[in-house]
C-alpha cells in the first residue's frame, strides 16, 4: 500500500465520518470495516527450503514443494517435501534424482554446476511437468530442464522423474537473457514460460503441450519486465491468472546473502498474458515499474523466490534470528476491491500505520 492510500486509511480509522440522512456520523474505530489482509500460515517442520514451487493439494490430499538442491544431498537435485496438514507441517520426501538417474548433459553443458534451481511445477492432461534451472552465480550460461512424472506421490509405485531434455538455455555473448527461474501458466491450452534474471530481465516464451517444450524454438523471446540501468536485480518470474486479470510476481534486488539479502517481491497486471504488465499507478514493469507485494520486516529478511498455488503464496525468506538461514513462508494473499493481491497480515498493517 502507497504512503498516500496508508495515510488516507488513518485519517478513515480516526474520524469515521459516515453521511446518513444528510447528517455527518462518527463511527467507533471497531465499527469500520477493515482492509484486505493475507494470513500467514507459519509453516513448521522441515521448512529449510529455498525457491519454493508450492503446489496445494484437493481437499484432504497433500501439499508439495519443491525447492533449490543443495550439493551435499542427492547430487543437487532439486528437493521435495510433502504437508499432510495443509501447509502446516513439513517433511523431506527425497529429490528429484539421484546418482542413477541425474540428467549427466547437464553437466557437460554448465560446466561447474552444483546443485540445481527454482524449480516449477504444473500439471497437463494426468502429467507432472517438472522444470529446473542449472547454472552458476554470476553467469547467464545457464539452461532450464524438463522432466515428467505421472505422479507426485513418492510413495505410490508409478513415482519416477523422466528427463525430457533442455527447454532453451542462454550463452554469455550470444544471449542478453539469462534462462533461469521458470514460471508456467496454462492460458486455455496453451502454456507460457516466464523466465529470466538480471542481464535482459524478464521474458516470456509460448510452450506446447504435450511435450511441454518451445512451441517455436526460433522465435525470440519477449520481454515483459526489466529494472532501469545495471544490475537489473530482478528474477523469478511467476504468472497468476485471476478475474480476467494477469498477474506477474517478480522478486527484486539481491537474494542468497542471508540476513544481508534485500530482496522483496513485487507484481504488475495486464489483461493479456503476453503484457504490458503494469502497476497501481500505471508504470510499465518493462521500465522498473512494479507494486511492493511483500519485503522484509522484523526478523524476516529479502522475502522473494516466489510460487502461486490456489490462492497460496509460496516464498523464501531469511531468519535474521536464527543467523540468516532461510525458511519456507506462505500466506494465503487477500485481494482487495480493485482485484490487486494483498501479501501483508493484519499485525504487519498495524505495524506500518504506527
């Protein structure tokens, strides 16, 4: 919420003046109705993940997330972890791959990769698409993988990751983008991948099921979003469709630097997929613009790395108490009366008013 609009609500909250009758009433501060606030649900357990792809679950089945591999665990590939208590509670289940099954190309394409990112995972047609991310920091020699499963259950016998090959990848030299970070949706059909980090921003591609790879791999990528001037700090793309309304979630300036991470998340709409995306005050997301969804507060530090799961919001952040290790954060957003997501708690809005 702006200065101004914060500012606006106070001065609500403290005079309360209601036209009835012609007549000019004061309301008791209870009797205003409150605004918009998302609900934290403080997840527990085993929640050291980073990059979340949240994906809730039908009622009464579990929830999944899968996050950034960690090197020392199933040779980096990216990690799943399971809540049988909507959200509340966490348990590591494996990783994507292990020594016999791990995608050896990947290697030899980036070489010096460690452990595997932000991953993103949808759904088509009785399929798992599973797309990960392999690079190294400071570099845009980087590709985004697919893999696919029929299911999510590790427990069930079907259970297995198929390697499904490169989607696209970036060269230093040859590409102004950087292919990381990948966001699905599915528009009636048809799938687009947001991607991107610093160097060119944010782009967009169009995919096709049933493969789930470029439905024209010659055509350039378009871009939907971008900070002005270097670094260009923002990355980790993630499309929300909702009322005739297209939401893209980015998270912006620096992440992985613990409690010194700076890293919030902020969001644009366009009424078409393919942009322009813009926020509350019209600026194009192409030219820095974008509304602050949620930043850091307290002992919560850079949240960002962003998913979207029926009505979830899915983060990382780091815990400035417990040394700058990060955690796994969701809030179930709020939408205000004009269709813009609230990220924010009531005790944070108290916060902020003072």
């Amino acid at each position: 919420m702006s200065v101004r609009r914060r500012r606006a609500w106070a001065a609500v909250a403290v005079v309360g003046v209601l036209l009835a009758g012609g007549a000019a009433v004061l309301l008791p501060r209870t009797l205003l109705p409150a605004p918009p606030a998302a609900t934290a649900l403080d997840p527990a357990g085993d929640v050291r993940t980073h990059d979340p792809a949240l994906v809730v679950g039908e009622p009464g089945e579990p929830w999944y997330v899968f996050s950034t591999g960690d090197v020392r665990v199933g040779l980096g590939a990216p990690q799943v972890r399971r809540s049988t208590d909507d959200g509340r509670t966490w348990e590591l289940v494996g990783t994507v791959w292990d020594a016999a099954t791990r995608p050896a190309w990947v290697e030899e394409r980036i070489p010096g990769v460690e452990n595997f990112w932000a991953p993103e995972v949808v759904e088509h047609d009785g399929t798992w698409y599973l797309y990960y991310a392999a690079s190294t920091f400071g570099s845009n020699r980087s590709l985004i993988g697919l893999m696919t499963s029929p299911t999510l259950d590790p427990d069930d016998p079907a259970y297995g990751w198929v390697d499904r090959g490169e989607v696209l990848s970036s060269e230093p030299g040859r590409d102004g983008w950087n292919a990381i970070d990948a966001g699905v949706l599915d528009v009636d059909g048809t799938p687009w991948l947001a991607f991107g980090s610093f160097w060119g921003g944010i782009q967009l591609v169009e995919l096709a099921w049933p493969d789930g790879l470029r439905a024209d791999p010659d055509a350039p990528p378009r871009r939907i979003a971008s900070r002005v001037g270097a670094p260009n700090a923002i990355e980790a793309p993630y499309l929300v469709r909702r009322d005739g309304w297209y939401y893209l979630l980015v998270s912006r300036d620096t992440c992985c630097r613990g409690s010194d991470s700076t890293y919030s998340i902020a969001v644009g709409r366009s009424r078409d997929v393919t942009g322009p995306y813009v926020d509350r005050a019209g600026r194009d997301m192409t030219m820095d613009g974008g509304e602050v969804l949620l930043t850091g507060r307290g002992d919560m530090v850079g949240p960002g790395g962003q998913s979207y799961s029926r009505g979830f919001l899915a983060f990382h952040w780091y815990d400035a108490a417990a040394g700058g290790d990060f955690r796994l954060g969701i809030r179930e957003l709020a939408w205000d009366a004009d269709g813009w997501p609230v990220a924010t708690t009531r005790e944070e809005q108290a916060a902020d008013r003072g």
